[in-house]
C-alpha cells in the first residue's frame, strides 16, 4: 500500500512538524510511505497532478486554518478522478465538529482527531494487518456502512516515546526547522486551541539537550520551537537557555513563544551573554485593556510584561516581537488605540497587529452571542464585528496593519517615524492612522511596492501635512534621505537620487 503524508504550508519556508513524526511512525512498518509538501501558493493543478500520477492509496493531509479550504477543494477532486483513492485528515482544523465536517464532505474517509502520532500507529497497524478493524483505533473517524463512527478518544501521548523527527529526513538549508520540547499550556486564553491541553508534558531534558546539539553541529539557520509557553518552568528554561549559550555555534537562531511577565533577575542575567542573534522571543501582550484581558481568561500582569520586555529591548542582543490582537471583548477602538501606543512605545524590533480569530473548539467560539460576534463562516474564521468594533472600525485596524508593517516591522524608517510622531500626530497610533488614510487614499494598496517608492510615498505624506511648516518638510526630506542612505546599498541610493522623490 502506498502512503502519502502532505500538506500546504503557508510560505515555502514553513514545514511541516506534525507530518515528520508521522513518517517514523509509517516508516516502523511496511508501508510505503513517502513525504511531500506543498504551499498555499503552489498551483492548484500543479498539487493535484503531483499527488495523482503519484498512484497512492492513501493520501493523509495536515490541516489547519489557512490550508483547509484548499485542501477541500484538492481532496473533492482527487476523489472525484480516483475513486477508490482513501483520504485521511488530520490536525487541529479537522480535530472539532468532525461528523459534520465528514457529513458535507463525502470524500474524507479517515480524520484522526487531536494528536496522531499514536493513533496513526494504530491506523497503520490495521493496513498492515489488511482487518481494517477501525473500531480499535483510537481518536478515529470512520465510515462504516454509510455511517460516521467516531472512536474513544486516545489518552495524552508520553512525550518520551516521540521520535527525533529529523532523525530519518534530511533538513532543508532554506527552511525554518520546527522543534517542541514541550506539549500543553498552563494558560486558558479563550481564543486559543492550547488551552484544552492542560497537561504540561515535556521531554527530558538529555533528550532536548541532544537534539538541539544535533541542530547544532548542523550549522541550521533557524530553529523555532512551537512550544506554546516555552518558559511556564524557570529552571527548565534556564537550563536550555544555559547550555544554547555555552554552545553557540554563531550560527544558529532559536526563536521561542514566552511569557514575558514570568522573566526573572537570573534569566536575565544569563540573556545578557546571549549572542546577538541568538536567540529571538515572541511575547502575546494582546491588550492593555484590563478588562479586555479578563474576559478572555488573561491574567492583567499589563505592568510586569511591559516592564520586562523594556528590560529585553534595552539588552539589545535578543530579537523581540510582541503582537496585540484587536477584537477582544470590551476593547473599542478608543481602547485599542491606547493599547497600540503602549505597546508600540516599547520600541520591540516587531509589533504584529493580529485580529481576532473564533476557532473551532475554543471558549470564545461558544460565547460568541455574549458579545454580538460576527465572523467569517470559513477558515480561518476572523472577526468582522462585535459590540465594540464596528465592521468599518475592523477594516480601518487592517488598514493600519498594513501600513505598520510596511514602515515600522520592515524597518528602514526609524528617524523619520520618530520625527512625524512629534510633529504631525497625538502619538503612534494617531500616525498609523493618518499614513493608513493617505495611503489608502493614493491608491497605493493596489500593488506592491519596491522598498525605495516607499520612501517617495512616505514624503508625498508630509508634504501633505498642513501642520508642518516648509522647514519641517525639509527636515523630514533629510530625515528620510538619511534612513534610505542606513537601510540601502550605495547603488541603490544613487539611482533613487537621480530619478528623485517623485512617484
């Protein structure tokens, strides 16, 4: 029997963790078991041909909310030109309401809810044996005489039974390398899928220690651990922090999801030896809002947070994001303005401005009538409005979103958006807004733009400033002749010169 274990990835740099375990896990057998993924982005009828001349009887996919829309329309066909083709599912878009999703879906055969590593062993055990007893298979939903059958659930997998999950598959050079040390959230944020976990169950730390030393001497580019509070153990993190330091190789970057108001006088005294470069954090502040925060079951640390990642940013030597999300309950407009500028006054190299998504399984999704949500029917499921942010207040966030990360998460702008937050607005959010409505105005958003007619956009805006005097204009025009000059090469900055500031 031939397996196929696929999926599409958001951007050809991601890969795909889940689907690497579940190849040992096929591999152990004797099946023919082969590993392909695709990307959102690939041609449709590229993915299809590939998987069809394939010849395989069973196709498994790893879903999730950007890919799972694509994968219903691909999975249709394959069926469609392939009858008695089999078609399992997988992953945390398919692992809630999956009768309903096998009842307007007649191709899907299989979906293995939750985490497969062990029920797919099972799975897999049932092909070999040719039984096809798929009562016994735990975490299973199944077909049997035009009837959905749904299976006990498989209890929480001992993380020590994992496989290394690059032990038998090459890493690609130019790809982001995914690695978890730890499974389960201590946290119970409403709007997240990591709150049903709530056991922490972590690897042993000689296990983590050996495959991070594999990464290692591997000169990988980047490893980003998927651990979903990485540091819920002090000395657990301390220790792993620890030893990436002591064998820095200068090479490689670990990227870590944390919880900054946890951080502590003796990690931070061991950050302050991290090589620049290092190491790089995600911090969720979400909100400011208090009241906001409660409402999705935050703790309110706002101060403790803020207070910390002012700590990180002042060491320099550590790559910070933060992210807000707008849409919370009780958080309006006004309020996520005053989010947005504390947040931003942080001065963290990355502030991603996300918006609220109501997933299949979680609290919020079930509470969505408490506070008048409307959302998109299909994945990935984002607010449109709810009591407190109209649709129009939604799209004008999005309009700021996109403006923000064009100047301030890209870099490249940061004496000129230091100068037009003085001169020409009330503070950060004010000046997102103003560059969002010029921007949007001009037409801009209709295509995309090459770094250098972003700057010739940024001064068409302040020369629109009626606020600004002409020797403010001009001061802004150094300004931003200084940032081209630090964020571009020689050359480029020459041909910018003689073409000049027009668009």
């Amino acid at each position: 029997m031939r397996v196929l274990l696929t999926t599409l990835n958001s951007k050809y740099v991601h890969s795909n963790l889940a689907l690497k375990y579940l190849y040992h896990v096929a591999a152990m057998t004797d099946l023919d078991v082969e590993l392909s993924e695709f990307t959102i982005n690939n041609d449709k009828s590229y993915v299809y041909t590939e998987i069809l001349r394939g010849g395989y009887d069973l196709v498994c996919f790893s879903c999730y909310i950007w890919n799972i829309e694509q994968i219903k329309e691909l999975g249709a066909n394959l069926k469609k030109a392939s009858p008695k083709l089999k078609i399992l599912l997988g992953g945390p878009e398919v692992s809630h309401e999956t009768k309903g999703l096998m009842e307007e879906n007649p191709w899907i055969d299989f979906v293995i809810r939750g985490e497969g590593e062990y029920p797919f062993s099972q799975f897999c055990k049932e092909l070999i044996s040719g039984r096809f007893a798929f009562n016994y298979v735990e975490s299973l939903s199944y077909r049997r005489n035009g009837e959905i059958i749904e299976t006990e659930d498989a209890p929480l997998l001992d993380m020590e039974l994992l496989p290394f999950p690059y032990e038998k598959l090459p890493m690609a050079p130019d790809k982001v390398v995914y690695y978890e040390a730890s499974r389960g959230c201590p946290y119970r944020c409403s709007y997240c899928l990591s709150s049903l976990d709530k056991v922490m169950r972590p690897l042993p730390m000689d296990r983590v220690k050996r495959d991070l030393q594999f990464f290692l001497d591997e000169n990988v580019k980047q490893v980003k651990f998927i651990d979903r509070t990485f540091n819920y153990d002090k000395k657990r993190t301390y220790e792993i922090w620890k030893f990436l330091i002591d064998n820095d190789n200068g090479v490689t970057n670990f990227h870590f999801e944390i919880c900054g108001e946890i951080l502590d006088d003796m990690l931070f005294a061991l950050l302050k030896r991290a090589r620049k470069g290092l190491l790089q954090f995600e911090i969720g502040i979400q909100s400011t809002n208090g009241k906001a925060l409660e409402a999705v079951d935050r703790r309110d640390n706002v101060n403790a947070i803020w207070y910390n990642v002012k700590r990180l940013v002042a060491m320099e030597n550590i790559h910070i994001h933060v992210d807000l999300i707008a849409g919370l309950p009780y958080e309006d407009y006004e309020s996520f303005g005053k989010s947005f500028n504390r947040v931003y006054a942080l001065r963290a190299d990355n502030l991603q401005l996300g918006f609220l998504k109501l997933l299949k399984g979680t609290k919020i999704r079930q509470e969505a009538s408490a506070h008048d949500f409307v959302y998109r029917d299909k994945a990935p499921y984002e607010i449109i409005s709810n009591t407190y942010l109209s649709a129009i207040e939604l799209i004008q966030l999005k309009m700021v979103e996109e403006v923000l990360d064009l100047y301030s998460n890209r870099g490249g702008f940061a004496r000129t958006l230091s100068f037009l937050e003085k001169n020409v607005a009330a503070g950060p959010f004010d000046l997102f807004e103003q560059i969002a409505d010029f921007y949007y105005a001009g037409g801009y958003q209709h295509r995309s733009h090459k770094k250098d007619a972003l700057y010739r956009i940024l001064m068409k805006f302040v020369e629109t400033r009626t606020n600004l005097s002409n020797k403010m204009v001009e001061e802004a025009r150094v300004l931003l002749t200084e940032d081209l000059a630090a964020a571009m090469n020689e050359d480029t900055v020459k041909k910018f010169h003689k073409k000049g500031w027009e668009i």
